[in-house]
C-alpha cells in the first residue's frame, strides 16, 4: 500500500515537474500554434463552406419557383429572393463556422500530440468522444496533460526530450541543482533563489559554450 502510495507521489511530482518546464520553455503564440493544422485541411474546410452555401441557396430558389409549394426558406421572406438567400446564407455559415472550429481544434491535437511525442490517435479519439457529451472538456483535458514540446540541449543546442535529465549528445545536466541547497535551477540563474548561493562557474561554463 505505501509502495503504492510511493509511486502515485513520485508521478505526480514528475507531472509537476513537466508542467513547471513546459511553462517555462514554451511560449506559444496563438497564431503561430494555428499554423501546425495542415493547409489542405483549411482548404477543404473552406471549400466545403463555399459548396455547402451554393447547394442551400439553389435548392431554396429552386423551392420558391415552385408554385405548388410555397415551402421557401424563411417563409417570410417568400417574396423577396435576395434577402432570403441572405438570411440562409448568414445559417450556413454560423453552422460552418461551428463545425470548422470543432474539425481545426480535432486537427490541432492530432498534429500537436504528435510532434510532442503523445499517442496522437488515442488523443485525437478521446478528444472526438467526449465532444458530444461533455463538448471541449476532452480538449481542456489534453492541454493540462500534455508533454512538453521537445527543446535544444542550451549547452550543444541539441534537440532533447522533455523527460531527459542529461542531454544524450553532450552530457550537459538538463535540470541542474543548486550545489548548496540541492534544488533545482535554471541554466541562466546567476544566484540561486532559493538560497542565494552564487552559480557563477555553471553559468559561465554554458555562456562559453553557446
Ligand atoms: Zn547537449
Ligand atoms: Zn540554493
């Protein structure tokens, strides 16, 4: 049970501990993150919009000209085409905009998951599941959960992984520790704040270098 205990803890401080970097190493911009749903998705999305509009206002005039019906959209725009045409065009693209924004948030995770080592197809999955019930909690839920990105080694600029504590290439301490106090710092930290102790040495060791 306490050996149970044990690993429930040492997971959870891990998980801070990834929360912490990721927060630290990325700042993502939002336009920039809308840039890894790939191009031809956009451009289908927007294509379907665009066929989708043209389908709805033919079939409409089409079912004003009939003169055994009178079953046009709105029913009180029957004798005004143009305006009727309009109203049904500002529905279709309120229902288009909420499918799109669902499809590219989809297509987000699948491509973020990926490229941050995730199961891509099992987040995607879930993402996809819980829409209907729950709406963007699937989402929410993926965005507190996920990996931090890759980043470069800040001593040979090396690509390592987020879960590394030494980088494979140069043996640089990914997460280096206060020599006094034992906690961990950054590679910038010129004093420790935790303890005031100087770093001097390590950070000029990285300053050489890079
Ligand atoms: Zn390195
Ligand atoms: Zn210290």
């Amino acid at each position: 049970m306490s050996d149970y205990q044990q690993r429930v803890t040492d997971s959870f401080n891990e998980r801070r501990r990834l929360f912490r970097l990721r927060r630290k190493k990325e700042n993502l911009r939002f336009w920039e993150e809308f840039g890894i749903i790939p191009r031809w998705l956009m451009v289908l999305v927007g294509v379907l919009y665009v066929i989708a509009l043209v389908v709805a206002i033919t079939v409409n005039l089409a079912a004003g000209r009939n003169p055994n019906g009178n079953d046009m959209f709105p029913p009180d725009l029957r004798y005004s085409p143009a305006l009727a045409s309009l109203a049904l065009a500002g529905i279709v693209t309120g229902a288009s905009l909420s499918l799109a924004i669902i499809i590219f948030l989809v297509a987000y995770v699948n491509r973020d998951a990926s490229r941050r080592g995730m199961s891509s197809a099992l987040w995607t999955i879930l993402v996809i599941i819980l829409l209907p019930a729950w709406g963007f909690i699937g989402f929410v839920i993926y965005l507190l959960m996920r990996e931090p990105l890759p980043y470069p080694c800040p001593q040979c600029g090396n690509t390592v992984g987020a879960r590394f504590n030494f980088c494979p290439n140069c043996k640089c301490n990914l997460h280096p520790s206060c020599p006094q106090c034992k906690r961990e710092i950054a590679e910038t930290d010129k004093f420790c704040p935790y303890c005031g102790n100087e770093l001097k040495s390590a950070t000029s060791a990285v300053e050489v270098s890079a």
